[in-house]
C-alpha cells in the first residue's frame, strides 16, 4: 500500500534531481574565460547557454517554479546579462520587468546608487517611476559575486518603498560570500541553479 508519505517522498527526490540535472547541464555548458574583465577573473559566460533553447526553458522554468507563491509584482533586473533571464522570468511571472542600468543609460528621470564590484566601483540606477509603494519585487541577475550590485538593487526598490520579495541567479560563486552577505542584510536567502 502506498501512503501520502511514500508519495511526498518521491515527489520530493523528483524535485531534487531535476535541479540537480539542470545544475549539472549548466556546469557542462557555461565556459570559463580567464583574465577578463581584468587579470585574475575568472568569468563565467553564459552564452554557450542562451545557444541551447531547451537548456534556456528549463532554466526559466526553475527559476520561476521558485516565486510563483511569492506573489511578485515585478523583477528588477541589471544589465545586461541580468535582462536576459531577468526579462523571460518577468514574462513566466506575469508581471512587470524593471531594467537597472549603469549611470546615464536610462532615458528618463533616474534614482541612483552606488555600490562595490567584486573588481571595482559603480553606480545603478532606475527610473524614477520604477516601482511603486508596496510592491513585491523579485531582485534578479545572472550572476551572485559579492552582493554588490544585488543589494543595491535592493536598496534601490527600498527606497521606492517597495518590498524586496527575493533574489534569483543562475551562478552563485559562493567562495566570494554574497549569499551569506545578502542575508546578513536583507534576511532573505538568495536563488541559484548552479554554485562555484
């Protein structure tokens, strides 16, 4: 005879190895490119996975199987690799993109901030009718370093009063601590399908 249990727990080992399956395909299609930008980086390229359609739907959909109960407003999201699944993830959603962009790329009325690269300085900002008091938004980029710039989007829908409903990326590079970084600040543990 099978039970509820016996069923959640099939249910629950069908959850963890399609993760674990899409984790995998990701380690095999994303390329390492040493010294770029700068000597000593190592960078992840993501465009060996944008080549595989498949690979991408997966992707969207695991990342979007993570918030649907979230009830998400909007996904904030920073150039450029950011809007590329911050963009497909806003459409699974059903609810708005916000693209954040470095200084002096958006056309209209800007809110700015500034925040520390894992190799650098810079600044980010948004429109100034972005976000409006109260909603739910999804922070999300395609790579979680040291935080930087995931929590100054954070601070950035903050200071619109709007509530950071949590955090998506495709790469965590854990050794370089931004997960526990953005916990420490915002209580909220961050969304990965792949970790370095």
């Amino acid at each position: 005879m099978i039970t509820v249990r016996d069923l959640l727990s099939v249910s629950s080992h069908k959850e963890d190895y399609t993760k674990m399956k899409i984790s995998e395909k990701l380690k095999s299609t994303i390329r390492d490119v040493n010294d770029f930008p700068n000597p000593g980086i190592v960078f992840k390229d993501i465009t060996p996975v944008l080549a595989d359609p498949k690979l991408v739907k997966e992707v969207v959909l695991a990342m979007a199987q993570a918030f649907r109960s979230k009830q998400i407003d909007a996904v904030a999201s920073t150039e450029a690799r950011g809007f590329i699944f911050g963009s497909m993830l806003s459409y699974e959603l059903g609810c708005r993109f916000v693209p954040v962009r470095k200084t002096g790329k958006l056309p209209f009325g800007t809110r700015s901030q500034p925040y520390e690269l894992e190799y650098g300085k810079a600044s980010i900002e948004m429109h100034v009718d972005a976000i409006r008091p109260g909603w739910r938004v999804l922070i999300h980029d395609d790579l979680l370093a040291t935080g930087g710039t995931a929590g100054a989007t954070a601070d950035l829908v903050s200071s619109f009063d709007g509530i950071v409903a949590g955090f998506s990326f495709l790469i965590n590079l854990g050794f370089l601590q931004g997960e526990s970084k953005l916990i420490d600040r915002f209580g909220i543990k961050p969304h990965y399908l792949i970790n370095y």
